[in-house]
C-alpha cells in the first residue's frame, strides 16, 4: 500500500494532482533505488522521475536523502519542473495534507531554496499564504515557526536574490504578530520573540524593502505600536526619519502616498478562501447569497479568534478583486454587499470591526488619482448609499468613522488626508461611481452635525488646499453626535501628535493614543435579505 | 451526466449527475438503517435526495457531490433520488457551484406517459419550492 499525501475521508475524489504523483511513484518505485540509470531520461520520462521522486521524499521520510541526491543527479532544468510540482502541492493540497508530508514538504523546501531552485521565491510565498490568520491551532503555529526560521537561515541569499520574498514575509509576519499578541498564551511566547525579531530586523536594517509595501506597511505597524520594538520604530518613522538611514527617505507621508500592490492583499488569504470569495463575487446572484454566505461564514469564521481574518478579507476585496463592467452591470452580489455583510458579522470583537473599517477606507485617507485605482475606493461609497434607505446606521456609522479618520488619523499630516478623502469623494461622482454626494449630504436620515462635517470637508477639498478647513474639536464632535441613539466610546489606537516649530528644530511631545472607536449599533441584517 | 431538470422518475439505477447539497434534514434509524433527506440542485433544478448509511455522516450542505448509477424513483409516495445500492457518491469539492432552488423534481406530480406505459411525463407541478426545505432568501 502506497502511504498517501492527504488525509481524504471516504467518499472523497482523489485529487488529480495527488494521483498524478502517486501513479508515478508506483511505477517507479523500484527504480528510484541506487543504484541510479545513467540513461538520459526523455522529457515525459524526466517529468515522470520528478513526479516519482518527490512523491518520494514526501512520504518516505527515511530515505528522504537517497531521493534527493537522485533529484540533483537527475535535474537539467534548474529544478523548475520539480518546483513547479511543489507549488501545485501546496496550492491546492496543503491544507489536506497529512502531519508527516508537511514536515517533509519544509524539509524540501529547505533544499531548494538551497540550491536556488528556479521558482524557490514562489514556493516560499505560497507557503506563507496558508498561514491561517487567527489560528492559533498547532499546525499553524508550526509553519510560522518552521517558515520564519528558514527566512533567517537564508537571510543573505534572500536579500541578494529574492528581496521581494521578505517585503511579502514582512508583511505576512507584521499582520500574524498582530493576531498573536492579542492572545496570552505561553505556547506563543517563542513564537512572537521569533516573529518580533525577524520583524524589527527588516525594519532596523534594510528598511527600504518596508518602502517597497506601501502604505499598508503602516497601517500593519500601527496595529503593533503596544509592542516595545515597535513603538520606538514607529516614533522614529514620526519623528526622525533619518535613522532609518534610507537615501531618499525623508518621512511618513512618502509612505502613505505609496499605493500597495493587490498582491500583498492576496498574502493573507488562503487560496481556498479566494477561489470561494471569487466565486461568491462572479457567479452567485444577488437575494440568493445566504446558502453561500453561511456556508464561507461556517468555515472560515466560525471561531472568535478567526474574525481577524475579515480585516484581509475587506483587503483583498478592495485591493485585488476588481470585477470587470459585465459583472458589475450584472445581478451578480457586488463587492459592497458582501463587505456590508462582512462588517455586520464581527459584532463580537470592536477592534475587529474598527480595523475593518480601517481596512475599507485606507485608500481613501491618502488617494492620489495619478497612483491610485478608483476600484479600491468603490466599494465603501456604494455600501454607504446603498444602506442608505433600509440601513441608514450603517451609512451612518461608516460615515462618522470616515470623519474620525480624517480628523484624528494623523493630526500632523492632515492636510494630506484632507486632500486624499475629498478628492476620492470628488472622482467616484466625477467618474460616475455614484451620481452626487446629494445622497448623503441631503439624507434626512443622517444626523446632521455628520452632514455638515461632511459639507465642510467637500468644500475645503473644491478649494484645493486644507488652509480653510477648520478641524471639528474631537470633543465637540462626540459630544454634538450624542443624539445619534447609540452609545458612542472611543478607545483610539492611533498617532497624534502636537509638534512645534521653534528655529527650524522640531520639538515634538508624541501622544499615543489607539484610535479605534468602537461602536454598538443594532444592525442584524445588513441589505441582502 | 445528465441535468437534475431532465431526470424522469424510473425503476433504473442510470443516473450519472453532479448537483451541491443545500440542506440536509435530521438523520433517522429505521432498524439497522441510517437515512438522511437533503436538498440538493444544479444549475437546473433541485430535488430531494437520501442519504444512506455512513453517507449521512461523510457529506454535509455546500458539498459538490458526484453521483454515478443513482436511481430517481418513489418509495413510500415520495420522490426521492439517492445511490441505491449500485450507485456510487463522490465528493469533488464544495462551495463552487450554482444552483436553483425552483423547479424541484420531487414536487413534481408525474403520470405514465399515454405512448409509453413504461416512461413518465409532468402532469402538473405541486409547488414550485421544496415543501420539506424552505427557501433561504
């Protein structure tokens, strides 16, 4: 009996590429022993031996050596084909796979980022994307560890070869530590000074690669500002750029005008989850969605501590799923319904549902037409007016965050926000996303301090410059929307800072304070019954 | 394989179709035997389909089923498909399908057909929806 890759239960098809390899194994078997054919295989053969001989390796851990050393007496392609196998294993199998092929599939991992296979940099990425975000289940823990210590191990090369692998592990890791220092469990501790450290090296030494994120770097670290390391990064980041001793970086709003690429977005979603997400937002029709949204809900959300995962979740819709005009003129579920939906699921948790938000409107905050993709901005005007007439309080709550943002985000740079938000609002009616802001800035239902607030920032943005916005007092401004019946606490997580030019030299006195408002509206059926 | 809106009731285990559970009802013990209805739909239609046996544990709502051999026939008035004892069920994936839940084949009255006695045809339906699995909207 041949050992098998995965764990299939009765009554479950064999995966094709499973088979594909195991029918090779079997007819190879007695070949895969020293002592080795001189003959040169032809290329069916050679992708035959390969499909064989990692078969191998993954399910004969006591002979993994002999194999390998078959493998680099065979290779003629850089290891291509064999990579290529790999990826295809990890994509569609690795959550499926047994305990032991996982260790093994590390293990040969290892070997060839050694050997700089050709794809070695995919293989790596594609491993970090079935971390599971807010797992803290052991096998999960598990590949954190096993991942993180291999990218140090290969520090050097990585850094010459593949920079990009650790832009996309620094990412990866900057978001799982923030799930994990949520939670004080001493099975984690190593695990987070690993994390930790692999972090702040990147940070500290070859800061240019958190250039290369983007802005989304710092609305990662923002979420780890509690963490001493971090702290005293992101007062550096505020206050004196220059320690990063980065030519030509000369402080954070560079940062924020930096789009991210929609390929980190993808970094913290499962490919399982992608396919079901991408197919929920291309196939299922819009009042015929529940079956589907229970059945992801069940699977991927199920546990209190995977809500986190929302947060990517509203990323990846935002960022890296653009439907084309078919779909979006179609009966298909838009994009808004389904963050709508999203949103009204992580009742349990505020700071889920604040980072969500903060997830949803991060593009707005620092939009630059000539950078930025008006299909990251749609989705959050559509959920805005769309709630408009049966969930007001949503557009309500939404609304209010987004002018929280604008005024509390980053009070030293405001001006940019200003100028990001009003222009985002700006393009979505020019380009006819929505067809005037009348919906909102005319809405009975929205309480008007909102309105007017809202008024002031459109007109400050039509006057291209922030010189005549006058910033609402947060104070005043909590106190004027205490007629909105719901109560309103504001615990915020966030950087604001009260500087003081004085002959040229900054003094600075740097407030932390978490700026992530928490809000207890009642909102159990969002638009899509 | 044949689409769930064209199978016809027949004492015939020649069934080969693919369809997404929607719904499964609560499992009961007849003496030795597990039995479990489900809804279950293509892009066509949906219809009531039996689990049996250890296939009411393995399978559960948004599972894409493979069904080989399966039999769409009456027992005990009602119209059910399932495996039968030569059919074969396979599960190759989940959550990726379309369905529709109107019309369903087990809320269908069927009539031998006038031509040939041996074959059904639709005389009227009975209700557009499944009467056991209500509509989720």
């Amino acid at each position: 009996m041949v050992p098998k890759l995965t764990l299939t239960p009765p009554h479950e098809a064999e995966n094709q590429i499973e088979l594909s390899l195991r029918q090779s194994f079997e007819s190879l078997q007695p070949s895969l022993k020293p002592p080795f054919s001189l003959t040169i295989p032809n290329p069916d053969e050679y992708a035959h031996l390969n499909r064989a001989i990692l078969h191998a390796i993954l399910t004969e851990p006591q002979f993994a050596k002999i194999h390998v050393k078959h493998l680099h007496a065979l290779v003629t392609d850089g290891y291509a084909f064999f990579t290529n196998l790999l990826l295809k294993i990890v994509h569609h199998l690795y959550p499926k796979l047994t305990g032991s092929v996982k260790n093994q599939l590390l293990w040969i991992t290892d070997e060839v980022v050694r050997v700089s296979a050709i794809g070695y940099d995919a293989l790596l990425v594609f491993l970090m994307r079935q971390i599971v975000g807010g797992d803290f289940s052991d096998g999960n823990l598990w590949l954190c560890t096993k991942l993180l210590t291999l990218l140090l191990d290969k520090w050097d090369c990585l850094l010459e070869e593949a920079p990009h692998v650790l832009c996309s592990a620094l990412y990866v890791f900057l978001r799982v530590l923030a799930d994990h220092c949520r939670l004080n469990v001493e099975k984690l501790e190593s695990l987070k000074r690993l994390e930790v450290h692999f972090c702040v090296k990147i940070v500290r030494e070859e800061f240019h690669l958190c250039l290369k994120i983007g802005r989304d770097f710092i609305r990662l670290l923002q979420d780890l500002v509690h963490v001493p390391e971090f702290k005293s990064i992101w007062k550096d980041l505020m206050l004196n750029p220059s320690r990063f001793n980065t030519l030509g970086f000369e402080g954070v709003s560079q940062i924020y005008c930096t789009r991210t690429s929609s390929r980190y977005a993808l970094l913290r979603i499962t490919p399982e989850m992608e396919t079901q997400l991408r197919f929920l937002l291309t196939h299922v029709k819009l009042g015929h969605q529940k079956r589907h949204f229970m059945w992801f809900a069940r699977k991927f959300l199920s546990e209190i501590d995977k809500e986190t995962v929302i947060v990517d979740i509203v990323r990846f819709i935002c960022c890296a799923h653009h439907p084309p005009n078919e779909i979006i003129q179609s009966d298909v579920v838009p994009r808004w319904a389904v963050i709508g939906w999203l949103l009204t699921s992580c009742r349990r948790k505020n700071y889920v549902e604040a980072n969500v938000k903060l997830a949803l409107f991060y593009d707005w905050l620092f939009f630059d037409e000539r950078v930025d993709n008006i299909m990251n901005i749609e989705p959050a005007i559509l959920l805005m007016v769309h709630s408009v007439p049966k969930y007001v309080d949503m557009t309500n709550t939404l609304l209010e965050f987004l002018l929280l943002l604008v005024d509390n985000y980053d009070m030293e740079r405001k001006d940019i926000i200003v100028k990001g938000v009003s222009s985002a609002f700006r393009l979505l009616v020019s380009k006819g996303v929505i067809h005037s802001l009348d919906v909102l800035t005319s809405c009975p239902a929205l309480s008007p301090p909102l309105k007017e607030r809202l008024s002031r920032l459109l007109s400050c943005g039509k006057l291209g410059s922030s010189k005549g916005f006058m910033p609402a007092l947060s104070g005043e401004y909590i106190a004027s929307s205490a007629h909105i019946s719901r109560p309103l606490s504001y615990k915020f997580n966030c950087i604001t800072r009260s500087a003081r030019e004085t002959n040229g030299v900054i003094s600075a006195k740097v407030m932390y304070q978490t700026i992530l408002p928490s809000y207890n509206t009642n909102f159990p059926n969002h638009g899509l019954s | 394989m044949v689409a769930l809106k064209d199978i016809v009731p027949a004492a015939q285990n020649n069934i080969d179709t693919k369809f997404i559970v929607l719904e499964k009802g609560r499992t009961t013990l007849e003496g030795q035997n597990k039995m479990c209805l489900a809804l279950v739909a293509d892009e066509t239609a949906a219809v009531h389909f039996q689990l049996w046996q250890d296939e009411c544990d393995y399978f559960e709502s948004g599972d894409i089923i493979y069904l080989t051999n399966g039999i769409f026939s009456y027992q005990r008035g009602n119209l059910i498909l399932r495996a039968g004892k030569r059919g074969k069920l396979e599960k190759i994936g989940e959550f990726t399908m379309s369905y529709v839940e109107t019309p369903n084949m087990s809320e269908i009255r069927w009539i031998p057909d006038p031509n040939n006695s041996k074959m059904y045809i639709q005389e009227h339906v009975i209700s557009p929806h499944s009467r056991i699995f209500a509509p989720i909207l």
